[in-house]
C-alpha cells in the first residue's frame, strides 16, 4: 500500500462544516474536559475515580476526532461550487432522477464520501447509486447494481 493519503473530494460547504466543527473542539470542548477533569482530580484517590476515568476517555476521543478533522482538512480537495457544471453529473452537482419502474423521482446532492448523508439526500460520489450517475447528462438512463439486482434511473435535471 502506498503512503500517499487518499484525497477526500469535499464542497465548500463541508469545508466550512469541519472547520466549525474543528474551531468547536479545540475551543468550547477541550476547555469543557479540562475543567472536568480537574474538578474530579479535587475528589482525590484517581484509581477509583469514575467521573476523572470518563473525563480522560471522553478527552481521548475528542482528541481523537480533532486529529481526524485535521487530516481531513490537510487531505481535502474542494470542489468550488462556481466550477460545478451542469452539463453531466459530477461531486457537488444535484441531480434530479427518475426510477421509471416504480413512478419514483428523488433529487440528491452526489458529494464526496466525507459528506455523505442518505437521509438529507446526500449521497457518495463512492456509493453505488452515486459513482452509477457520474458523467450521466440529462436524458441518459443509468443502471445501478442494488441488493435485489439491477435499477434504472433517468436523469431528469442537473444543477448545482
């Protein structure tokens, strides 16, 4: 395996979303667990200190998360939303599709897998569903591989 990081494919608004969440853990949370574990360290006997052991856990999974949003930061190609064309699917494009089997049209957002959030309609660049739309244009018919076989989709609009 390569030592070359994998690029994480991110639009501007998920940039301005790690860097708040980033921003939030370095300030309000961080501050928050140090406080609390210097109030349980004032209860005394630390080996037998439950509020300073989940103090110190919860301190090393916000660290954890905050080492996390860094190599994202550091690893991100941002898609510029004035650079999203509308001429076939790509990350940051919103697609408008059609499963003309089952007279179902969803609209989703194709990000990139940092982003990903099937219940607000924001789907993968990576999930099936996703890589199947990429470079589809207006018109085309894309089959998607599903558990139960094989979908169908037109793509109805495209935009950003």
């Amino acid at each position: 395996m390569s030592g070359q990081a994998k690029e994480l494919i991110i639009t501007e608004e998920g940039l301005k979303n790690i860097k708040k969440e980033l921003e939030y853990l370095k300030t309000v949370k961080r501050h928050e667990i140090a406080d609390r574990i210097k109030t349980a360290r004032e209860f005394g006997d630390l080996s037998e200190n439950a509020e300073y052991d989940e103090a110190k856990n919860e301190q090393g999974f916000v660290e954890g998360k905050i080492s996390e949003l860094e190599h994202k930061l550091k690893t991100a190609v941002v898609i510029i939303d004035k650079d999203i064309h509308t001429e076939d699917v790509g990350v940051g494009s919103i697609v408008k599709i059609k499963n003309p089997v089952l007279d179902f049209i969803a609209e989703y957002k194709i990000v990139g897998s940092a982003e990903s959030d099937p219940q607000n309609f924001r789907i993968s660049n990576e999930s099936p569903i996703g890589s199947s739309l990429l470079g589809a244009k207006v018109g085309d018919i894309v089959k998607v591989q599903i558990p139960d076989g094989e979908a169908s989709y037109q793509i109805l609009e495209i935009r950003r």
